[in-house]
C-alpha cells in the first residue's frame, strides 16, 4: 500500500543573469508502507535536494508531494511543519552540524515530543532514555553534549531525535556519509532493524550502492535532477539497464581485491551537462556509448521493462507510463 507519493516533482533555484538551476526536475515516484527505497547518483544530482523539499524545508516549484491520500502544501507555514512533521521526519547527512551544540543529548531527543504534546515534561527524562537505549547508546549520556560523543554516536543522537517523534515515514539525507566505514555498517544495521521493529518507511539516501543495495527493498538511480531507472535492488543491480545505472554499479568496487585488480573499469566519458538552463534531449546523451540523434533531441519516457522495472531510456522507450 502506497503511503506516500511524489507526482512530477520540481525544485528551480533562480539564479543571477535570469539562470534557472534545475535541481530536482519532474521526479515521480511513490513509497510503499514498511519498505526502504534506495536514492542513488552522483554528488550533486539533486538527492538531497529532493530529500529536503519532500519533508517541506524547500518550497516546492511545482508537482506535488501527496501524504497518505492528502496533497501536502507547496510552501510550509509554521503549522504545516508542526502538522505533518510528526508524521514525516528527516535524519540528516552531517552529525557534526545537525545538533544544537548548546543542548544537551536529552534537550535535544525530547524537544520535538514535548512541542508535539507527546511527553510531559516528567515523562522527558525516562522517554528519552529509552530512545538512546534503543540506539545503542546509554541513559548515562543524556546529560552530555554533542562534543563530547564520536560521529557514529552523534548519527545515533540523530536517529533518536527523529524516531522519538514515532513518524511514518523517514528521510535519511546521507547519514552515513561523514563517517568511518565500520560506524557505517552499524547505523545501517540499527535503520534496518529500527524499519522492521517499528514499521518505518524510509527514503535513504545515499551515493553508496553495496550499503543501498544492503538495506533498500527498491533502488532509484538520479542523474542530474531526473530519475533514469527504478526497480527491485537486487534486479536492478543484477541487470541495470540504463546506461548511466551501468556506468555507475562498474564503478562500484569489488570487495575482494583480486577480483576488484582483474575486472575492467569503464568510467563515462565526457563532462557533466550544467544544470542550468537544460535542453531538451537524454541527460546522459553527451556522455553515454549508445547515445543516438533521438537522444539528444527528444525526452526519452518512463517506460516499465519488466515487473515493477521502469527505465527513462530511448533503447526502451515504447509508450511507457509513470510508476
């Protein structure tokens, strides 16, 4: 059952000189009640972007974001965030900058239930004990501060402060981006057993395709403000089918380095088109191997290739329809 949905999502930052940059451009997908979708693409493709006009910190340049049926507002006022925040919470990508350094690790887990009414004030200290528990960490470090914890506890903090609220749905912007690779292997472990134990859906964004292709039960692949393919995370990492999702999992190292020293590398050619003012035509024309004339002129469409499998790809384009 659908839970959330984004319907033809745009996000334009004007610029100087009358240059529109086209952040997110025409996204549309839905989100199934207890799954994780997997966000994938290079630095700079609009992920995060996406991520932050979905939860209502961005006005919406137009498309719509619609919430268990209702079509959530274009620009948030104060009451649309005390509304719909409780029901759609985001964790964020840098646990050193997300946390109000002034507050302490209970302050900052209770904030949001006691604006919500959720806890009393007598409730804070016990509730928000048990949400550090919950994470690992220990009803001890409630008096600390953000300073005095390591960036995998602070991610932690971060997860406690977005669940204390009990959301539906949750946005993950990166959260394991800015950490060791051993600490990141453990938050996605605790994301994955928090979904399972509390029925979250989780948006998780990422530019890390084995930790994606770990935790998500779908993959969406991002180039340049458009999705290009959607499907199963095992299917699609076994077969990808547009040429950009293909460039990008032959990029992805091997584990094993004998294996990793003996494949070949084929990295895309060419520079990455500007975002701003784009032109009709395939993204990923100027730099794709199997590029046409109709690449570079004509919009390919969101075709489905198989089950659940969808590609924005002239190989594949036949009439296809939105997911």
């Amino acid at each position: 059952m659908t839970i959330l949905e984004l319907r033809n999502l745009k996000k334009h930052f004007p610029l100087k000189g009358g240059h529109t940059l086209h952040a997110v451009d025409g996204v549309s997908f839905s989100l199934r009640r207890n799954e994780v979708l997997g966000l994938v693409g290079e630095s700079g493709c609009g992920k995060s972007t996406l991520g932050r006009t979905l939860v209502g910190l961005y006005e919406k340049t137009s498309g719509e974001v619609v919430y268990q049926g209702r079509v959530l507002p274009k620009r948030y006022e104060a009451a649309d965030f005390r509304k719909y925040s409780r029901e759609i919470q985001m964790i964020f990508q840098d646990p050193y900058s997300s946390l109000n350094p002034r507050m302490t690790v209970k302050d900052i887990v209770s904030e949001g239930p006691l604006l919500h009414g959720l806890w009393t004030r007598a409730q804070a200290h016990e509730r928000a004990g048990q949400w550090l528990e919950r994470v690992g960490l220990l009803r001890d470090h409630l008096s600390r501060y953000p300073h005095e914890f390591s960036g995998g506890q602070r991610q932690r903090i971060g997860i406690a402060r977005a669940l204390a609220l009990e959301p539906q749905v949750v946005v993950c912007d990166e959260p394991i981006s800015a950490l060791d690779v051993s600490v990141q292997a453990q938050v996605v472990n605790l994301l994955g057993e928090l979904k399972e134990t509390l029925g979250l859906t989780i948006l998780f964004i990422a530019h890390d395709l084995s930790m994606v292709r770990f935790i998500s039960d779908r993959m969406a692949v991002m180039y340049l403000g458009s999705l290009v393919e959607l499907g199963n995370s095992e299917a699609l990492c076994a077969r990808p089918l547009h040429p950009y999702t293909q460039s990008l999992i032959a990029s992805n190292p091997e584990p094993d380095p004998i294996r990793e020293r003996a494949r070949a590398h084929q990295a895309p050619q060419g520079e990455i088109p500007s975002p701003l003012d784009l032109k009709p035509g395939c993204r990923f024309a100027g730099r794709c191997p199997r590029a046409s004339a109709e690449c570079a002129s004509r919009d390919p469409q969101w075709t489905e290739v198989g089950a659940g499998h969808f590609v924005a790809c002239h190989l594949f384009s036949s009439g296809g329809r939105d997911c």
